[in-house]
C-alpha cells in the first residue's frame, strides 16, 4: 500500500510539476489595439496600456486618406494576437505625395515631361500652331503654355497638358 501512494504522490507530483512549467511557458497573449488615425503618442499610449513595446523608428509613408502625422496602420497589423511584450512598428503618413506645379513656359518640353514622369504625373504633349515672326522666335520643343497654373498641386497619377510650339513660317505676301 505504502509503494502505491509513493507511486501515486510521484505520478501527482510529475502532474503538478508538469502545469507549472506549462504555467511559466505560456506566456499571455493580447490582440493588438487597431491605433489607425491617431497621433503617434496616442498610439504610443494606447499600445504600451496594452502591454506592447512601441519601436522608437517609424515607417514614413505617403497615403491619401490619413492626414500627415497620424498613424496608418502597425506592424503586426492592429487586431492581430501577439505575445504580451511583443514589438510593434508604427507606420506614419506622410500625407498626400503632391507636386507643386511650376511656370514651364519657355522650358524644354523633354526636359519639363521627364522631370514630372519621374514624379509620377502624367505629361501629354501638345503641338500648337504659332506663327513666328521678327519679334518673336520659339525654339523646337518650347513650352509656350500648360493646362495646370503655377502653384497647383497635383498627386500622383494626375495630368498636365504641355503646349509646345508647332512653328508656322509666315512669309511676307509680295502679290500686293
């Protein structure tokens, strides 16, 4: 009877010991709190209050439809179940990518399309008619106008019209 209750007591002991390991393995884990539209130290806060370490280096991106400074989303995404302690990136906006739009006129057209290509606005090139004369004298590919005024903004994937002069040769009339 004796070697059955020190068998049962070890078989319980191995037992009790055993969820207590299991106790200190499983660590507690949380969902991560969507922060999306906040500034970065509501963000902060609400991430730490959760139990979640916030790196102290951003991801900066440009987004449309967050405001400049706020949070566009985290790294593991906001509703994702992470380890209590877990790091966590937040992502800032940037705001809208914009392009101010300069004066062209009288610039190279090339010139002008590849400078704004590279920013990712669309360039249409458009020959306009120009009689020239002793006064004035255009130059091939010279932006004599533009579709969009100086100052303007344009995001990403919008469109400026570049009017370049298409030069008619007016000769003197000598039949009078």
């Amino acid at each position: 009877d004796d070697a059955k209750k020190d068998l049962n007591l070890s078989l319980f002991d191995k037992i009790e010991d055993n969820n207590v390991d299991k106790k200190i393995n499983e660590v507690k884990e949380k969902k991560i709190p969507d922060v999306s539209n906040m500034s970065i130290l509501e963000a902060e806060n609400e991430l730490k209050n959760a139990g979640f370490e916030v790196k102290t280096e951003y991801i900066y991106e440009y987004n449309d439809n967050i405001e400049k400074g706020k949070i566009i989303s985290t790294e593991p995404i906001g509703g994702a179940t992470k380890k209590v302690g877990s790091d966590v990136t937040l992502k800032v906006s940037n705001g809208k990518k914009t392009v101010m739009i300069e004066d062209y006129t009288n610039k190279k057209s090339y010139e002008v399309q590849a400078m704004l290509e590279s920013k990712k606005i669309n360039v249409t090139l458009e020959k306009k008619k120009v009689e020239e004369d002793s006064k004035i004298k255009y130059e091939e590919n010279q932006i004599i106008g533009q579709s969009v005024e100086k100052g303007t903004e344009l995001r990403e994937g919008e469109q400026i019209i570049l009017f370049v002069a298409d030069v008619v040769t007016k000769y003197p009339d000598f039949m009078d």
